[in-house]
C-alpha cells in the first residue's frame, strides 16, 4: 500500500496563499486563533482576494478587524467582538446558537481550508486539539484542508479528539503567545447572584456556566461551598475550575470544548482531574444533554422585560455579543424534569441609575430568549421561579427582584403588559 504523504512545513506566508480566491476559511478563535496567518496576510493583503472567513470570535479575546485583511475579504460571524463591531471591510452576523453553526460549517465543502494552532504533534503520531477543540472538527469531519499552526506553548491536554499527522495539508511552526482572558473584577453585586445561584444546586447535579464573571464568582463560591458530586458541561472552562475542583466539587467530572484564562491557567490544563475536551457536537448535543442528569444551565442576560423575554446581545441598540450556546443549554435544562434553566442579570447599570429588568423591551431590541423559554432569573435581590406562571404573575415576581429604586416605576409599567 502507498504511504500516506505527511504535511509539509510552510512559512505563514505560504500557508495563507493556499485559500483560493474567493474561498472560505474556517479561522478557529480563542487561544487557537491562528495569529501566525493573520500577521502573514496583514503584512501582504494580497495573499487573500475575495476570501470569506468564518469562525467564533469570541469577545475579549479575538479581537481583530478580520474584515481589514487581505482584498473584499467577508466575515461571518456568530459574535460581535470590538474588532468586527466597526470593520474596515465586510461583516455578516450570523444570528445562531452554537448547534445551528456547529452543522453550518458541518456542510460538506463549505469550507476549503481550517487554520488553528495545536500542540506539536505527540509520541502517539497524532495531533491534538489543545486547549479549543470546539467547532473545527466540523469542517474538518466534512473533508475541509487543515493547516496547523504548531505552537509548543499550546498545551496537548490527554483527554480531547486527535488527528493523525497525515489529515494536515501543512505545518507552520511558530511561538507566539497564546490568546488569554481575564473576567475582571467580581464586584459585591455577582457575589450576590453567584451566592443565590449556589443556592439553586443538589448533590448530584450538572452544572453549565456561560463564560465570565458570573461563572468565575459561581466557581469560587463552589469552592467554599462544601458541596460534592456535581459533574461540570460546559462550552468553555476558565481559571475558577481549578479550586472546586481539586476539592472534589466537580466529583462527576467534567467536560468542555474551550479553556480560556492566562498562562499559568493553560499550563493546569493537561494535569486538571477527571476533565475531558470535546466538541460542540457534543457539548451542546441535545441528545447527550437530554442523558444528562440534573442538567442547571447558568447563562448571563443584558436585559430582561416584566414578560420575561431576555435581550442577550444588545447595549443601546449595538450589537456586542451574539446567541453562543445560551439557548442550546437553556432548553435543554427545560426539558429535563429535574433541570432549572437559570437566567442571571444584574438589576441596574450604570451605577445603577438605569434598571436593567424594564416593562417592555424596545421594538428593536432582539429577543434572545423567548418569554415561553424563561424559568429561573437570578439578581443580586433574589430569585424569581417564572416557569408555569401568568404574565401578571411572573411581573410580580420580577418586580421583586429588581433594584428597590426601580420597583416603584416598574409598577407603574404593568399596564404595558395586559
């Protein structure tokens, strides 16, 4: 039999001059971001003409004007990142949960070339995903060519999908730093909501947590919580995990698609317990979540109406996120008996002149999550058990966790309502 012909190594230069004109390329996001391939085009915009480039470009983290590369570049994009939000070029939102792009970039030939940085190949011959295995195995599985970015500071965790070097159309070594994340501050207020949403959870539970300060103020509160026998599914893992569990929290083990956080974060990753990295047609599978016992999905809102429709992407009328995996989790803790699809949002903004629970959200403002979706919203003021509740009913209830400046003029706004 004919061996198989193993990848060359390229310059980045070389390796960007393989999309075709008027191609598509899949660019993987968080710490996979193919920096390399971006410099190389940014230093000669010729090297890509007409291309497409699609990906999750995840905020505070991927925040390149991917629109400003190469010539008539387009962007589809699932988030709005800072650097998309004012593009050079062309930019496409993609209004989808992560199952619906997850199957998008799933179709076969719809994308020509996957770019992402993983680990240096390992002792098994195989190549690992490293610290983002979530959406390229798709256009890969579909027949999609892959370059990859071959980074010794990525680290190859043990338990996560590999490929066999002769998949890879071409190597590019590099050292750049990784991409890293930071939550910010945990002010008193997520406190407050991580403590009541603490609260919420029993022995044998599995718990999802959207990334940022709400998931890093839950995981530090776990980690102090005593509690035990919680299993972890998640999209994306970040430097909170380690604490709760090392102190067998997380005893169910866990599974995510992404770790995000700093270097010393990464460098945990391949020695954190029981924790397996898998794909999002896994990790947002309806399926697999419906198998999952006591599955309580935690995902953060901008904005919330006495109906109990939730904005998730909007500030003042500018798009500043996208839909993620919110409603993947969050109807799938629905559906499950002994589920809870948690909500959380904090009551005011702007050092708390403005409420963000409001009678009725704008005309323009996009829904999120539907008012039949809705079932557990969590302020710092309390919790609110909307599921199965009338619309004048589930108003009350909101009034009652909003800020105690605003409750008195959210009254007022029930009217709105009938």
């Amino acid at each position: 039999m004919r061996p198989m012909a193993l990848p060359s190594t390229l310059t980045a230069t070389e390796a960007a001059a393989l999309v075709p004109e008027g191609g598509r390329a899949f660019l993987a996001g968080c710490a996979a971001e193919p920096l390399a391939i971006l410099n190389a085009v940014r230093n000669d915009p010729d090297l890509w003409r007409g291309v497409k480039l699609t990906g999750a470009f995840i905020p505070g983290v991927n925040e390149s004007d991917l629109s400003a590369l190469g010539r008539n570049t387009t962007v589809e994009t699932i988030f709005a990142t800072a650097g998309l939000m004012r593009p050079a070029g062309c930019v496409a939102h993609l209004p989808m949960h992560y199952s619906q792009f997850w199957r998008r970039l799933g179709q076969k030939g719809f994308v020509d070339l996957v770019f992402l940085t993983v680990p240096p190949p390992g002792k098994d011959g195989a190549v690992g995903f490293g610290l983002a295995c979530d959406f390229a195995p798709s256009p890969i599985a579909a027949g999609a060519r892959i370059v990859g970015i071959v980074n010794s500071r990525m680290p190859d965790v043990p338990h996560g999908p590999r490929l066999p070097l002769e998949r890879f159309t071409a190597f590019v070594e590099t050292d750049d730093l990784l991409p890293t994340y930071v939550a910010g501050f945990i002010g008193a207020e997520v406190a407050a909501i991580a403590a009541h949403i603490v609260g919420l959870l029993r022995d044998g539970d599995t718990l999802q947590l959207g990334l940022g300060k709400v998931q890093t103020a839950v995981l530090e509160a776990l980690a102090r919580s005593g509690l035990t026998g919680l299993g972890f599914h998640a999209g994306m893992i970040s430097p909170a995990l380690v604490e709760p569990l090392r102190r067998g929290v997380f005893s169910r083990g866990v599974v995510t698609g992404v770790a995000l956080g700093d270097a010393a974060f990464y460098a945990t990753v391949p020695d954190l317990p029981a924790t397996r990295f898998a794909p999002v047609g896994h990790t947002h599978d309806p399926v697999v979540l419906a198998r999952t016992p006591g599955f309580v999905s935690v995902n953060s809102v901008i904005e919330m109406d006495l109906f109990g429709q939730a904005n998730a992407e909007v500030i003042d009328g500018r798009q500043v996120s996208g839909q993620g995996g919110l409603i993947d989790f969050h109807r799938a803790a629905r559906a499950q008996a002994g589920g809870r699809a948690v909500l959380a949002i904090a009551s005011t903004a702007k050092g708390g002149q403005t409420s963000r629970i409001v009678p009725r959200l704008p005309s323009a403002t996009p829904i999120s999550v539907a008012r039949a979706d809705v079932d557990i919203v969590v302020t710092e003021h309390g919790v609110a058990h909307l599921g199965g509740l009338s619309l004048t009913e589930r108003a009350h209830a909101l009034i009652s966790i909003a800020d105690p400046r605003h409750r008195a003029w959210l009254r007022e706004g029930l009217d709105d309502i009938h």
